[in-house]
C-alpha cells in the first residue's frame, strides 16, 4: 500500500525541475522545484526528529496556506508523526479541545494565530512545545522557531545521515497520516483518522475522473487543513508533477481576501478549488464589473447569458435538438463577451472543482455559460473526502458528478435494504478511501462504519445515466406528522439563491403539523426597494410591506406562482419567523465549512419555533416579526 511519502519521491525523480510550489512574500511569485522542496522537507524532518519527535506523535498544524505549511506535513509523514491539521477559524476554545482530545505534544503555529495558542497552551498539560513559523520575542525553553528547526535538521542529517531513510521504510500504508476533525455540527468534534493509504487510494480514485497536466497550476485558496484541499489540490497536484500556489498573505484577513483576483492574474491558474460561498462572491463581482460598464453591456452580457443557457442545457446534451442553431451565437457572444471576462481569473482557466455544500444549478450554468465550468463534486471527511465529481469529459449540471474508480456505492432504506435506480435513500460506500474511524471514538466508529460499508448520513439518489445527486442529510429531514420525509436543503438554497430578499432559512418539521421557516432577511435589498417606492421605511408601513414582500417570495414556489410546482407545497414554509440576527460561525450557527448547524439553531429558537406552530403565528404580520423588523431597522 502506497505511501504518501513513497508518492512525493517517485514524482521528484519524475518531475525534479518541474516547480512544484509557488509563493509570493515580497512583490512576486517565486517557485520551488521538486528536487528543491525534497531537500527542504527533508531537512526540516531531521530538525523535527533533532528535537524528540518520533513515528505515531501527534503534531498540530495551525496556520494560513504558505509553502512551510506543505513542507511541514511532509517533514512530519517522513518519519511517521501524524499531523493534525487545524482550520484557521476555530476560537481558543474550540483549538483546546483537539489538542487535547488528539493528544498533541507540539503545535506548529503562524504569527497571526499564536495569540490564541498562547491563551490555551497552559491548560493542555500534554503540549511540551509550540514551532513558530515567525519570528517570537521572548521565547522559553519550550518554544521554539521555525528556522531553528531547519538549523537543526542541517546539523542532524550530517550527524545522522541514514535516519531520515531509516525512518520512511517504517511507514507503511496503513499507519496514520492525519487526524483531522469535523466541525462537531451536532456534538463534539470527531477526530477523522485517515491513512497514508487513504490519501493515495483517493488520489488515484479522483485521478479516475479527472486529468492533470504536469504544467497545470492551481492557486490554494481553499484552507489546507481540509482534506479536500489535501487530495485535490496538494497530493494529485503531486501526483502529475504539477505545481500549486499559495495565497498572498495580508496584514488582515480581509487583505488576504482582497489578495485573491490578485493573485489569480498572477498566476493564471488552471483549475481552481472552490465551495459555494467563494463561487457567489465571483460570480457577484463579475455581474458588478459587467453593471459598472453600462446599460448596455449589460443587457448584451445578460442577452448572452440566456443564449448560452439554452443551448447548453445541461452540459452533457448542449447543443441537441434544435438548440444547434444557437451554436454560431454563443461563438460571437464567446469571443467578444466572455473571454474577456476569463481574463479576471489569468485567462487559462479550464474549470473549478465544486466541493463543499450543495452547490445551486444557476450558478453551475453561470460559469458552464461563460466557458469555465464549475464541475461540483460530492465528498466528505470519512471518506478522504473524494466521491464523486462531474468532470470536463463527463458531467451533467446539477448532479454531484459520476463515482470515482475503484469505489462501491449502495442507496440504503430506513431499513438498510438497497434501493433501485432513480429512488432516494442514504448514500453508503466502500472503498479504500473510507477512514480508519474516529479518534478515540469507537462507538462512533462502529455507528458509522458497518461491514467495511461508510454510513455517509447523505440522502442521495443515483440516476439512469450513473450520475450521483446529493439532496441533503439524510438524518436532518423534514419529517411530517403523517411519516413522510423531505430534504429541506433543497428548498432552502433555492429560496436564497432566486429570492432576493431573504439572506438564510432554516426550514423545521419535526413531525409537525406543518413546515415552518426561520428566515433572516436581506435587509439593506429591502430597505433599498421600499425608498425606491418612496416608502420611510422608519415606519409601520413599512414593516408591513418588507414582510409582505417575503412572504410574496415563499408564494412565488406555491400554485400559480411564477415556480410553482418545484418543490411540494407541504414543504414549503406556512409559517414564517423573522430573526434579527444572522447564522455566522461566530454565534455557532454556521460551522467551518458554511452549514448550519441545525441543532444549535432549533435550540437557541425553540420559544420561536413553538409560537410559529399557533394560529397567530400563520400572519406573517405577526407581532413577533414586527417587532424583529422593528429592532433591525432601529440599530
């Protein structure tokens, strides 16, 4: 069973020259070979060995995307260390618990998330050192920096020279490369323990579908510690002697943010790692530069746009029937329209690779339309985390793409029986991608993994053609007074996508009378379109109409509505709870991958939701939801 380390090598005698890291620290990007980046890693494993450390330790990873966070994961699987990888948006906290939890002895850790190590380091009883990537002032005898460790590893390789080689033919393909935790949506977060061998096994299962050229580039924009960054846009990266780009670093997140168009234009990126939340924001800023080049580019822009929808369809049939006549058009409108607007992202990129939640169809025909598909894919942690993607030979919008080689899929009753072709169920797989289990969590191993079969929790459904679609959790249904089951996901990415007065919605039915909504509104569209119709919107008045409008948006899916017919109207929302405040990864209402964390939310509105389950409650007009509008319009 191949190693990840065993990978890195056979690609450095295959590509020594090729760059394989690219990082701007000063006013350019500037590569690193893969003959380079061995000797680096290589050296910065000796250091790591030079201070203590051995094959099983747990090491925690916490920093931004930069080369040394690559080189310090490898440095660490070449002896057999386990890295845990954190994400940058966890609190002190929430670091607390998995240090602990993982039995972490030593921290690697970035400048700008030293602070909270610092805050919680006294409290993990088992955390002999913190690594400082950057400079420290007054460092301890328990810290130690980043540089010093590469110093060390000079020293210790000339002293040792057959260590590192002795260490990495100890590895085998079952030992532990990573533990990295799920965002703990409905408890405490579980420690994912995947495998050198469930890296490379998904490696070559995602290169099934997908073809990576040795002179691609992707620019990492997606955090590292993920494993979907990890597979997709590190190790197959590797695997084809490609190259990968970090991030430009700025003085604040925020510039950081700012950084990427930047970047992207640098390096003219062949394939891009993207989730829904980051797919928005380009697509927003595209229909902004569009708007800000006038009336009339944009009606051609948007002429263009339903033209190349039409004859596209989706994807895999673009072009059949009658639509052919369109082919001419979309030419022009391709030259003269959309090229350009590839231009903003280096004009060399194929595709984006869609992971992450449900990603909306009108944003997947979005960028099909202006020739940089957005190919969604569907995975998750247990599984190392590639499933299933859509892929530029293969791929049918709105689907979650076609499974990964070699992998056994099953759609599962309530009951555990299988299901036909076309019927929903829970998406269960096997394969040598799936986990090794939780981290000292085996009863939530043996819940999940059953006869080597992954219990994903995903309600899904395969259709005639192979293509996988992923409608929602399967235990976070809608369930209705009489039994039946819905997936809300669905409804809820559908309302926010088309309506553009509401900003989230969590839908609730727990064998209710009726589905009921929490919705937090977009306020500032609102306020907007009431002074556009002269409306103070200080007023009653105009409490009145924002609710009206909102509740207008939930009939436009009901009979004779502009979408009626797209989902069953018993899961459409009759009552409506109006929030004041929105579900963020600061008030734990959203977790690190931008889901909401359902349980929490049901929670912390339980008295709401109560309420909307009375017949006063039916009005939207009600006086709860005045007065949630009356205390946003008041601050």
């Amino acid at each position: 069973m191949k190693t990840i380390i065993e990978l890195f090598e056979e690609n450095v005698v295959k590509y020594p020259n090729n760059p394989m890291l690219w990082e701007k620290k000063t006013d350019k990007y500037e590569s690193t070979t893969y003959s380079n980046a061995k000797k680096l890693i290589t050296t910065y494993a000796g250091g790591l060995l030079s201070i203590g450390l051995k094959k099983g330790d747990r090491v925690a990873l916490l920093s931004e995307g930069r080369n040394d966070w690559i080189y310090a994961e490898l440095a660490l699987l070449y002896f057999g260390a386990i890295d845990v990888p954190l994400s940058v948006k966890l609190e002190a906290s929430e670091i607390q618990f998995r240090i602990m939890h993982s039995r972490a002895n030593i921290i690697i850790v970035s400048k700008r998330q030293a602070e909270k190590v610092e805050a919680i380091r006294g409290n993990c009883p088992e955390l002999k050192k913190v690594i400082y990537f950057d400079d420290k002032k007054n460092c301890t005898n328990n810290d130690i920096l980043w540089d010093d460790i590469y110093q060390h590893g000079i020293t210790y390789n000339q002293e040792k020279p057959t260590a590192i080689d002795e260490a990495k033919q100890l590895i085998s393909g079952d030992d532990i490369a990573n533990i990295t935790y799920t965002s703990g949506t409905t408890a405490d977060p579980k420690g994912v323990i995947l495998s050198h061998r469930n890296y490379t096994a998904n490696v070559e299962q995602a290169l099934s579908i997908m073809t990576i050229p040795d002179t691609y580039r992707t620019l990492l924009i997606l955090p590292l510690d993920h494993c979907f960054a990890h597979v997709a846009g590190i190790y197959s990266f590797i695997a084809n002697g490609a190259s990968m780009a970090t991030l430009q670093m700025g003085d604040t997140p925020m510039q950081t943010l700012k950084n990427i168009p930047i970047n992207i234009k640098e390096i003219k990126p062949n394939l891009i790692l993207s989730v829904p939340a980051l797919a928005k924001n380009f697509k927003k800023n595209i229909e902004k530069g569009i708007t800000d080049k006038g009336k009339v580019t944009e009606l051609l822009f948007n002429f263009a746009l339903k033209t190349a929808y039409k004859y596209n369809k989706d994807g895999f049939n673009k072009g059949t029937g009658l639509s052919f006549i369109l082919y001419p058009l979309v030419k022009i409108f391709d030259k003269i329209l959309f090229s350009k607007v590839r231009e903003v992202f280096g004009g060399k990129l194929d595709f984006f690779i869609g992971g992450g939640a449900i990603l909306d169809i009108e944003l997947q025909r979005f960028f099909y339309a202006i020739g940089i598909p957005m190919m969604q894919g569907y995975g998750l942690s247990e599984a190392t985390p590639v499933i299933s993607s859509n892929s530029l030979k293969k791929h049918k919008l709105g689907s979650s793409g076609y499974l990964v080689k070699p992998l056994d899929l099953k759609i599962l009753d309530d009951n555990g029986n299988s299901l036909p072709i076309g019927e929903k169920g829970e998406i269960v797989i096997r394969g040598e991608n799936v986990m090794k289990g939780y981290w000292r969590n085996d009863s939530a191993t043996t819940e999940t993994i059953k006869d080597d079969w992954l219990h994903t929790g995903d309600l899904g459904y395969l259709d005639k053609d192979g293509f996988l679609y992923v409608l929602g959790r399967f235990k976070s249904l809608l369930i209705s007074g009489d039994g039946e089951k819905y997936s809300p996901e669905s409804i809820e990415e559908t309302l926010v996508a088309k309506s553009p007065f509401i900003e989230q919605v969590m839908l609730h039915n727990n064998q209710d009378p009726y589905t009921i909504g929490l919705i937090v509104p977009n306020n500032e569209l609102i306020k907007k379109h009431l002074e556009q119709k002269g409306v103070d919107v200080s007023t009653d008045k105009a409490r009145e109409l924002a609710l009206s409008l909102i509740q207008d948006e939930i009939n436009h899916y009901k009979k004779g509505g502009k979408y009626s017919g797209e989902f069953p109207e018993r899961w459409l929302p009759t009552a409506i709870g109006i929030l004041n405040e929105p579900f963020t990864e600061q008030n734990k209402f959203i977790n690190s991958t931008m889901k909401m964390v359902r349980g929490k939310i049901t929670e912390h509105y339980r008295d709401r939701i109560d309420y909307l389950f009375t017949p006063e409650a039916k009005d939207i007009s009600n006086k709860t939801n005045i007065e949630s509008l009356t205390e946003i319009y008041n601050n």
